[in-house]
C-alpha cells in the first residue's frame, strides 16, 4: 500500500512528524479511504439508530434535508444520466466556475468534491500530525476528529461558549502548533453561530502556520454572512461547502473546498479519479436558482420556529438554533429516548459525550414534526 504514497509526500509526513511505520496506514488510505473509519454524516447516523429503519419511518436523524434536490437540479440530473457512459469533467469544470464567480474568487480557489466529507479528511491528512493537532469545538461534528485520531494526530476539544459559540481564544491558545483549527458555522449539531467578529479575530490571532478550517455545509440555513472574502484575501482559511443541506442532495453527493491555491493543492494530492457527472449537474443547477436558498430557508426556519415555540410552551428545554437541526435536553441519558422515540418509528439524532442528556433532532416536514411532537410528549410522559 506504500507504493499509493508519492516521494513528495512521504517527505511532507516526514517533516510532519510521521513514523515510516505509519506510511501503510496512510496507504491504505489512500487506496481504500471508504471503507475506513472516517465517518460522514450517514454513517454516524447509522451508528446510534436500532437496525435498519423502516420506510415509513419519521428519519430526523441525520440533517437531511427531506424536501430533496430542486426542480431544476432534478431535470438536469435526468436529462445527464444517459451520457452517464462518459467522464464529463467539463461539468465539474463549469460547476467549479461559476461557484467561484458567486464565492467571490477565482476559480482556481475552488476544488468540486462528491460532498464535503472528502475535503474535510484529506485536510486532516494535509495539515495535522502527531506534532500538530486538531483543534475542534465540543459538541462538534466528529468526522475530523475521527481522521486525526486515524493517522495518530492529538484531537484538542475545546468546549463551546455560554452562549453556543466557538470559543475562538480558547482555541487559538490550545496549542502552538496545531495543523488545523476547525470551526463548523453554524455548528452541528448546535445550530448555534460562530459571530464573524470572532472569525475574523481568530484567522488573525492563530498560531503562526495554522489553517482555519471553516466547515459553512449550514451557512445557507442562516443569514449569518459567508467567509470566502477571507479566502479571497489570501488568508490561512479553507472553507468547506456541501449541497447535502439546504439543496438536498445528500445523496447525490456535490460539494467543494475553497481556499488558496497552495492550500488546495495540499487536499488534491489525496484524491483521484472523476466526480459524480449526477452531483455536479444538479449542484451546478441549483446555483442558477437565484430564489432558491431565501425560499428553502424560511420554508425550513419556519417548520424549526414552530417545533420551538412548542418545546418552549411545553417546557422542554433546548438550544436555540438557526440551522436545520437542535438540541433537545432530555435530563436522562438521551440514548434512553432515543431508543423510546425509535419504538414509536420516530428515529433522531446521537448523543455527543460532552452532552450526555441531549439528543439531537434534525427538522424534517411539518407532517414529520407533529409526529415528533406526539412522539416526544409520549416519551417524555
């Protein structure tokens, strides 16, 4: 499996403080990074359900987005499959072009991935080492964690704010030297905002070498503002996007890394091979849709605001989001109501350790979420 490994960066590890010993770990990651333990969304889910879930199941689980990809993504996924026989790359090419033109930047800032999962590994791969950790929040989503842990690198979790932020001065003083420094805006699974002032603050406050790792697969669900004008200012910053949120196309698989070229080309030495012709169509589709990210979020913010005012006039405590997903405060281990909610075909979200009396609960239709509510008063009862 060594021989997946170019000369460059076998090298690179080296300077990083890898063993040789570790090269066939990283091998075989190479050759088969499926099939190892860096889990996405989809699998995590997967790990706290009970067995299989059936079909007419209520899935609020896994930050889905049920309302599926738009018309127009839809026609253009259908209309490309019959040339489903060729690579296509000029597809990819022109998705790439014009999310760099709305982005901000130029196009060889943006590299198209078959969602973010992808970039956020290989820049775990790319920038961290048993000499330069991981620096995440807590609760936070955990595939970086997982890949760090991977490959040896220490994971430094530094817990959340008062008030649900990341706690960027904390971060920035948690290491001198960490690879990366990794911020999900807004969090998952809070769904809770990272101010721009404290973005801003820690981009120029972190360790000397550092790159700020800035997951924005939520942003759209929000009105907080984007962060690429940071990457077109040439900053230490990589900004990850996905259309598995807000676009839904979780499983037609389209996303991106955008950052400075010489960053970019750090996570493209990873990869290979041709990108899903479905994903980048569809995604480049829905780009085109200029009404498409207002009238998704409000038709998702108001399904979330109602299922909060009544958690509020029922006394439940939670944690106020803006994303599709929040915090349900269930005062007993929530893997107990996870485990009631699925015997009444109601499947939500894992319990993170730092939390252990919270479960996560993804915002599904208006239909789903009243059949949450019944669920959750029975449960509770």
């Amino acid at each position: 499996m060594t021989s997946l490994l170019s000369d460059e960066q076998k090298q690179d590890f080296v300077k990083r403080g890898f063993s040789r010993r570790t090269f066939g770990r990283l091998g075989a990651l190479l050759g088969a990074s499926a099939a190892l333990p860096f889990y996405n969304e989809s699998a995590l889910a997967q790990l706290s359900s009970i067995g299989r879930i059936p079909d007419d199941a209520v899935k609020i689980n896994a930050n889905e987005n049920p309302l599926g990809p738009c018309p127009e993504a839809a026609e253009a996924i259908h209309n490309v499959v019959r040339k489903g026989g060729r690579y296509l790359y000029e597809e990819t090419f022109d998705f790439a072009k014009t999310l760099a033109e709305q982005s901000g930047v130029k196009p060889t800032y943006v590299d198209p991935y078959a969602g973010s999962s992808d970039p956020l590994h290989y820049a775990v791969l790319a920038f961290c080492s048993p000499s330069k950790p991981l620096v995440a929040g807590d609760p936070g989503y955990e595939a970086g964690a997982r890949a760090a842990k991977f490959i040896n690198a220490p994971v430094i979790q530094v817990p959340l704010t008062k008030t649900y932020a990341h706690d960027v001065k904390a971060m920035a003083t948690a290491h001198a030297t960490p690879g990366l420094i990794y911020i999900c805006n807004p969090n998952n699974p809070t769904g809770t905002i990272t101010p721009r002032a404290d973005i801003e603050w820690i981009v120029a406050n972190k360790p000397e070498g550092t790159v700020i790792l800035l997951d924005e697969a939520y942003i759209h669900l929000s009105t907080e503002p984007f962060a690429t004008d940071l990457v077109a200012r040439d900053k230490d910053v990589i900004i990850l996007r996905t259309f598995s949120k807000l676009y839904g196309m979780a499983g037609l698989r389209a996303g991106a890394a955008i950052g400075r070229p010489d960053l970019i080309a750090k996570l493209k030495s990873f990869r290979g091979g041709a990108l899903p012709v479905t994903g980048m169509v569809g995604a480049h589709a829905s780009l085109k849709v200029k009404t498409l990210v207002a009238e998704r979020r409000k038709i998702i913010g108001d399904i979330r605001e109602d299922t909060l005012s009544w958690l509020a006039k029922n006394n439940y405590e939670f944690v106020p989001s803006v994303s599709n997903k929040f915090m349900l405060n269930v005062h007993r281990p929530g893997q107990e109501v996870v485990k009631a909610m699925a015997a009444k075909n109601v499947y939500i979200g894992r319990v993170w350790p730092s939390w252990p009396t919270h479960v996560r609960v993804t915002v599904g239709t208006r239909d789903e979420m009243e059949k949450f509510k019944k669920a959750l008063s029975e449960v509770m009862a």
